[in-house]
C-alpha cells in the first residue's frame, strides 16, 4: 500500500513538474505547434495540386477513349455496311472493352472530383484556423509582454522606469540651473561694463544709435545723390 502511495505521489509530482515547464514555455511551443500546422498544410495543399493534375490526366484520358470508340463504332459500321461481319464483331468486342474502360475512366473522375473538393474545404478550414491561431499567439505574446512589465516582483522594469524618469528628472534640473547661471553671469557682466549699458540705451531709443542701420546707410546714400545732382550755385 504504501509503496503504491509513493509511486503515486512520484508521478503526480512529475505530472505537475512537466505542466509548470509547458506552462513557463507556452509561447516557443505554441510557436512551434503554430510552424508544425502551417508545414502540415502546405503539404496537404500539395497533394490537392497532385490530386488535381492527376485528374486532369484521367479526364483527357477518358476523351481519348470516347473519340476512339466514336471512331471504332463508324468503322463498324462501315464493314458492316461492306457485309463483313467477322471484321464488325471483332470491332464491336474493342468498342465494348473500351466502353467499359470509359465508364471507369468516369467513375474516377467523379470519385477524384468529390475527394478534391472535400480536400479543398480541409485546406480552406485548416488555413483560417491557422490565421487565427497566428492571431491569436500574436496577442498572447503581447500579453505575455505587458504582464513581464507589471510583474514588480519579477525583474526590475518598473523600477528601471521610475530611475529613468529620476535620471531624466535630474538632467532637466541640471540644465535650468546652467541656464539661469548663464543669464545672472550675462546681467552682472552687462551692470559692470559701460559700453554694455550704452549698447543696452541706445537700442531702448535713448540717443543715437552705437551703429549705423541699413535705414541709415540708404538716407546717407540718397543725400550724396542729391547733392551731385543739385545744379552748381
């Protein structure tokens, strides 16, 4: 009793060790699962295409046979026509084997054209329920992704977020301290130099203006035009 109670308990441990293995691996494996049906259906949809072109093969077969029996029957009745009967029997014996040779030539064709049209449907079904499948292992793997992310006690990515945002943080802290340093040093230059505070007034409009404007230049240009063009005094 006792042995058959570890024995059990032996294998229900390597049950439930072998499904939390398929459990951590479910996404290579239904990867995998996923490559084994498409390879699967690519290989039925081959033997449709084979089972097709054989067909093919049976029906110009059968044509044959019913042009040859065409042929044979007005040859038949040719000699018979002619009285020879010997030579219409003998005929009449190929017609009727080829007749029966046709009428199996059309039975397979009818038994290849059920069988296609039911492999047909197979491929056509199995192909959405792989799309699906795809679909759906496409999400999954998503999934699996964003619940990695919000597992805190797994790993470091939340916390890995929150440093970045600190880091980022500090930076921009960082540059407005440069930033408000440059303009204090730029002020305390500009109080302590003179000609800084004359540039400073004269574009406030207090005096003239330190340097000459393009407005300025073209004023200066016209007035030395109309001095050379007034008439000599």
């Amino acid at each position: 009793m006792m042995f058959k109670q570890l024995f059990a308990l032996v294998r229900g441990e390597a049950f439930e060790a072998a499904e939390r293995t398929v459990d951590r691996h479910a996404l290579p494996i239904l990867r995998q699962q996923i490559r084994d049906c498409a390879a699967a259906i690519e290989a039925a949809r081959k033997a449709v295409a084979v089972a097709i072109a054989q067909n093919d093969q049976e029906i110009r077969q059968h044509n044959r046979i019913v042009e040859r029996i065409a042929d044979l029957e007005q040859r038949t009745l040719a000699a018979l026509e002619q009285g020879r009967d010997d030579l219409a029997r003998e005929a009449a014996e190929t017609i009727a084997c080829l007749e029966a040779e046709r009428d199996a030539s059309a039975e397979a064709q009818a038994q290849f054209a059920g069988e296609i049209d039911r492999l047909k449907r197979i491929v056509r079904l199995s192909r959405a329920r792989l799309a699906d499948l795809e679909r759906g292992q496409r999400i999954a793997a998503a999934t699996d992704r964003t619940q990695r992310l919000r597992e805190t006690g797994h790993g470091h990515s939340l916390s890995t977020l929150k440093d970045a945002e600190e880091t980022l943080g500090r930076l921009r802290l960082r540059q407005r301290q440069i930033d408000v340093a440059a303009e204090a040093m730029a002020e305390m230059e500009a109080c302590g130099d003179p000609a800084a505070m004359s540039e400073k007034l004269a574009k406030a409009g207090c005096g003239a203006p330190l340097k000459a404007s393009a407005d300025d230049v073209l004023s200066r240009l016209k007035a030395r035009m109309a001095r050379a063009d007034a008439p000599a005094g």
